[in-house]
C-alpha cells in the first residue's frame, strides 16, 4: 500500500487562523446546550465554581499538552503516538480518540439537528405569542416524532462533511474569526434580558451562591467531564489542530486565550438561561431539552425579537459546525495519513458512519426512548460516557505522556519554540501535567464512578 506523504500536510494559515478554528471547536453547542443543562442537574453555582477549577487547574495544561504533543509529531491523534513513542502502546490513547469521535459526533448531530429546527422555527415566526408551557410541549412533540430531528440530523452531517472535504483551513478558520465575537456580542444582549425579568434574581443565585451542600463525587465528576468536553480535550482533536500550527507561534498564549473564551461563552450562556428558567418556572433539571425550552420565551419578551431570535439560532449552527468539524476531523486526519485514503472517500465513509449511529442517538429521545441500559437511553449513555469516562481518560494518559514519557527538554523545546520565545509558568505547567493533574483525575474518577464509594 502506497504511503500517505507527509512533507505534503496541511497547516493552518496564520496565527491568529489557528485560534479561531481551536476556539471553533471548543465554542459549540457544549457551551450554550450542554453547560446550561449540566449545571442545572448538578444544583448551580457549586457546580460552576469546580467547572472553572477544572478549567483552569486540569483542562489548560491538557489543552496544551495536546497542542505540545501535535506539534512536536506533525501528525494525527493515532499517529504522533506512534511516532513519539515507536513499539509502544499508547497509541491506543489515539484509537480511544478516534472511537470518541464516533461517539460524540453521533450525540452531537443530534443536537445541532434540533439547532437547524429552531432556526427554521424562528425564521417562520412559530414562538411568537406561545407561552413557557406551549413552547416545552412543542418541542417535545418535536422530538417524539423521530423522523423529523433525523431529517436536521442529516442536513447537519452534510454541512460537516461538506467542510471536511475541502480541508479545514480555506473555509472554517476564515467564518469562525468573524462569527465567533459576534455570537458573543448576540448572548450578550440575551443576557441583558434575562437578567432584567421579573423574578430573575433567582437564577442567578441558582448560578452565583453556591450551596455546598450540593457537592458530591458524581457532581464534582461531572464538571470535569464538562470542562473536558467543552474545551474539546481529551480525544486528540487539538493534537491533530496541534499538528497544524506553524513552528513559531506560542501554544502557550493560545491556549490560555481559547481556554479564556470558552470558558466566558459558557458562563454568559448561564447568566442567559438561569433566570429565564426561574422566571417562566422551568425545572433547571429537564435535562438536554433546557435550553431549547428556555431560549425562545426570552426571544419572545426581547424587543426585535423574531430578528434576534434567527440571528441567535444561526450562530448557534455555525458554532456547532465548528465544532462538528473538528470531531470529524480526527478520523478522517486518521484515515488519510495512516490508511492513505483520499480525503474525500474518508469524509464519506466516517460521516455516513456517523449518520447512522446518530439516527439511533435521535431516535433513542423519541420513538425509541424505551430501549435502556441502566436508566439512560442511548443518547444518554452516549453524551454521559463520554464526557465523564472517554475524556477523563484520554486526558489522564495524554498528561501521563506529555508529562512522563516526554522528557522534560522536550517539552521545553516545543513550548519556547526551541529557546526562541519565553514559556512562562513553564514550571509549574510540568508539575501539573506531572503529579497535580493525574493523581485529581483519578481521584476524581475513581470517586465520582462510586469505585471508592
Ligand atoms: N467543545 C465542543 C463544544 O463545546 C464540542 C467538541 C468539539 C468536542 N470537539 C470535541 C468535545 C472533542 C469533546 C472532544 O461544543
């Protein structure tokens, strides 16, 4: 078989590209569906202050070991293991990636299906005069019937497919520099609006006074597994973006710039929803159907609403295909480097692949929602899975490599570009990646799965 030839690779164009299209993948729908909708199940603000720990303590210094890791192998997730580290098995660290992808992006779709219905709801003007009552049983109507998400669903997966064929860095990294602060600017006057409703101020407290008494393992599991999942650490995506970053810029920089942004999305998205959901009396426990709930009975009490309401829906797909994308991208990084495929027969294959597990994901939250495994549905067990196992774990081993199998000079080569640029913090990034991040990620897990009850 005929090898993939790596002098030949893609890069991304310009610094400033690279963040744009890592800050793509990390600002999705984890940040404006999954983070609202976690946080209300695991009680607020005490939720919230260990998400932001795990950001700062464990999720950056992953971020930029991936970043590290990518760079330094010029090759995808599977790959730069095998190169780094010949005849050894962590490249199964890359395998368990590549499974994540299918995973994820199976939920995923899902979700950014539901998006493309409501921007088309909007676009039609059908929340205009319904009340917080009518607007959950639409959606839930919405879903039960199964064809209907599955139809978005697929739309969803051509649209990425249709990116990932034409190689990331001509189209994505050029809309997601643009659209990005404008999504931000969008959430902005949301929030403006929610928290000036009669009877905000109790989401907020659900939000900003923590209550203690609310923590336990499986909580405290749950926000790393969010934090993880938000900054779209864990299963290789940022060691392939890693990999397509020029040899001069500072990973350091950029990943303590999109850590940053991602971060502040997720928190405006809370301050957004929170005291919408008190003030129309949703339950902050509905679940993955949350923010579809919430989000059109603040449109109807903006001010240009039904303007606001199709601008807001619109990002939101934007942001999730910047995010859908970089999943995809994984495998299909995978595929044409190690198997030598075309790009386009990769695409094809892993998104029809794709497609189809998700159409199960979408039907499990319909007509099929009585197929359980412990409780959960598909869908479930998909989104709970791999946020709080499959990631955990693919950062736990990543830290592990970076911080034990690399040696130390390695590591400082790649983050000061071989002694050209200063790494602050270089220090302590190596004692975290080191002791502090493995020894909590384990701890975490160990405690939050009941294995130490
Ligand atoms: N971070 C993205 C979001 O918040 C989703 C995502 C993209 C992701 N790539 C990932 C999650 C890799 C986990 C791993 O929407």
């Amino acid at each position: 078989m005929a090898k993939f030839d790596f002098s030949n690779r893609d890069s991304f164009g310009t610094k400033i590209g690279v963040i744009a299209a890592a800050a793509g993948s990390a600002v999705g729908l984890g940040n404006i569906w999954r983070f609202p909708y976690v946080a209300g199940e695991n009680g607020g603000a005490a939720f919230l202050i260990i998400y932001v720990l795990s950001i700062i303590a464990i999720g950056m210094p992953v971020m930029l070991s991936e970043f590290a890791i990518g760079r330094m192998a010029q090759r995808n997730a599977f790959g730069a293991f095998r190169k780094l580290a010949p005849r050894r098995p962590w490249y199964l660290i890359g395998v368990m990636g590549i499974l994540g992808a299918f995973m994820i992006l199976s939920f995923y779709s899902t979700v950014a299906g539901w998006t493309l219905e409501y921007l088309s709801d909007s676009i039609t003007n059908s929340f205009a005069g319904k009340s917080a009552q009518e607007l959950t049983q639409s959606f839930q109507t919405f879903q039960s019937s199964g064809w209907h998400p599955v139809i978005w669903q697929v739309i969803f997966m051509i649209l990425t497919a249709g990116i990932v064929v034409s190689g990331v860095e001509k189209g994505i990294e050029k809309y997601a520099k643009v659209l990005m602060p404008i999504l931000l600017v969008l959430i902005f006057a949301m929030v403006i609006r929610s928290v000036t409703l009669p009877g905000s101020s109790e989401g907020l407290a659900f939000l900003f006074a923590p209550d203690f008494s609310k923590l336990n393992a499986s909580v405290i599991l749950q926000a790393l597994g969010q934090a993880f999942f938000s900054l779209s650490i864990g299963m290789g995506v940022l060691i392939t973006y890693g990999s397509y970053i020029n040899k001069k810029d500072n990973i350091g920089n950029s990943a303590a710039a999109i850590s940053l942004t991602d971060t502040l999305i997720a928190i405006f998205a809370g301050i957004a929803i929170f005291p919408a959901v008190f003030a129309f009396n949703i339950d902050p426990k509905a679940g993955p159907e949350l923010v579809f709930i919430t989000l059109p009975n603040i449109f109807n009490q903006m001010p240009a609403g039904y303007f606001f309401s199709i601008l807001f829906f619109l990002l939101l797909v934007i942001a999730a295909l910047t995010s859908s994308i970089s999943v995809l991208e994984v495998v299909v990084a995978f595929l044409t480097e190690q198997l030598n495929w075309h790009r386009r027969k990769a695409t094809v294959i892993a998104a029809t692949v794709i497609t189809i597990t998700g159409i199960i994901c979408t039907m499990s939250q319909g007509p099929w929602d009585n197929i359980r495994l412990f409780g959960l549905n598909v869908f479930e067990i998909l989104d709970w899975t791999s946020a709080n196992l499959l990631l955990p774990l693919g950062g736990f081993f990543i830290v592990i490599f970076a911080g034990w199998f690399l040696n130390k000079n390695q590591i400082k080569e790649e983050l000061t570009n071989n002694g050209t640029t200063r790494a602050m913090l270089l220090g302590a990034y190596v004692f975290i990646i080191r002791f502090v991040a493995p020894i909590v990620i384990a701890l975490i897990f160990l405690f939050g799965l009941g294995v130490f009850g």
